[in-house]
C-alpha cells in the first residue's frame, strides 16, 4: 500500500483483514499484528528479533526464547507499516521468508521454523527506490492511496457525509452542519 501520511493506509490493511475473517479466508481467530516499522529505525537488530524471533541466550537481555511477530501473526496478517525503514539485510530475511515461509529464529541456525501469514506492506516513499528489488518481486500486488487533494469533489463530499454520519452514530445524535461549514471542510 503506497500513499503519503493519512491516506489510510492502516485503515485499508485492516479492512483487508476483517474481509478475510468475515469470508473465512482467514482462520477464526486468526491475529492482525501491526508493526510500525519506523520505531526500529535506529535500531535494525532489533526489529529483525521481533520479526523472526529469537532463542534465549541470542543476545545480551534475551532472557528467554521469543517466538516473533511473523509467528505470533501465524494464520492472520502481519501488517508492516513504514516498510521502507528496513535495512537491507532484514528485507532480504523477508524475502527469503516469502519464499517457503520457513525462517529463523536469531540464535538459533539449526532450527527452521514455518509461519503461514499473509504479509501486508505500507510506505510513504517510492517502492522502487524504497525497497530491494529482490523483495519488489515478490509483491504480488501493489496499490496507489491517493491523497484527499488528489480526490474528486463528489468523493470527498462522501467522504465527509460518511464521517459526519459515524461521528453522530458515536454521540447518539444528529449532526447538522451548515453549507458554509461543509464547503469549507470539502475545501
């Protein structure tokens, strides 16, 4: 999913996961796990740990084994927002793991573990210069959000009826707006 800040991109992977548990394309109970991708900037060992998990004694304060998000998603989704924050070598783990699903766990080389998980990427940049091409080829679909500027008048005027109408169904009360204060908000 490609579209600058608030386009609704979070919104959209969710909605994508309701649709597969209200179609019984996911398993009942299957889990929408979302990762900002962003926090661990500064930091890419660890967010390749929790991604993939790893063995007590992996590291300093690896206390006990840690079984990851791509495991902890197994069944449901995973939702990797700001995707573009990754390094190098934990996109490439990733598409490795988009192979055949197996991984490993840090710390632990022996072991191949199998997650089954339906992977859903957002970004604010340019995928093509953003990400590996190695793992740009293993996205099967890629969709534009466009920004609300880049929407038409009729959709945005639905776009603000429909949140009007949730705001009042929230308060339990009719929200009445002027056409001043509604052209305005369109605008």
């Amino acid at each position: 999913l490609c579209g600058s800040t608030g386009t609704g991109k979070s919104t959209i992977a969710y909605l994508m996961y309701e649709y597969g548990v209200n179609h019984k394309i996911l398993k009942e109970g299957a889990k929408f796990v979302h990762v900002n991708c962003s926090e661990f900037a500064n930091n890419p060992e660890l967010i390749t740990a929790n991604l993939f998990g790893y063995k007590k004694g992996a590291f300093t304060g690896a206390d006990s084994d840690n079984v990851g998000m791509i495991k902890a998603a197994d069944g449901g989704v995973l939702f990797l927002d700001e995707v573009h924050c990754l390094r190098p070598e934990c996109q490439e783990k990733l598409f490795l793991f988009m192979d055949n699903g197996n991984y490993h766990m840090l710390g632990d080389n022996e072991n191949q573990y199998h997650s089954n998980v339906l992977l859903v990427f957002a970004t604010t940049e340019d995928p093509e210069t953003a990400l590996l091409k190695t793992l740009l080829r293993r996205i099967p679909i890629r969709i534009e959000i466009p920004s609300l500027e880049e929407r038409g008048t009729r959709e945005k005027s639905q776009i603000l009826v429909e949140a009007l109408d949730l705001e009042a169904k929230k308060m339990r009360r009719e929200i009445t707006i002027s056409n001043t204060a509604f052209n305005a908000l369109l605008n």
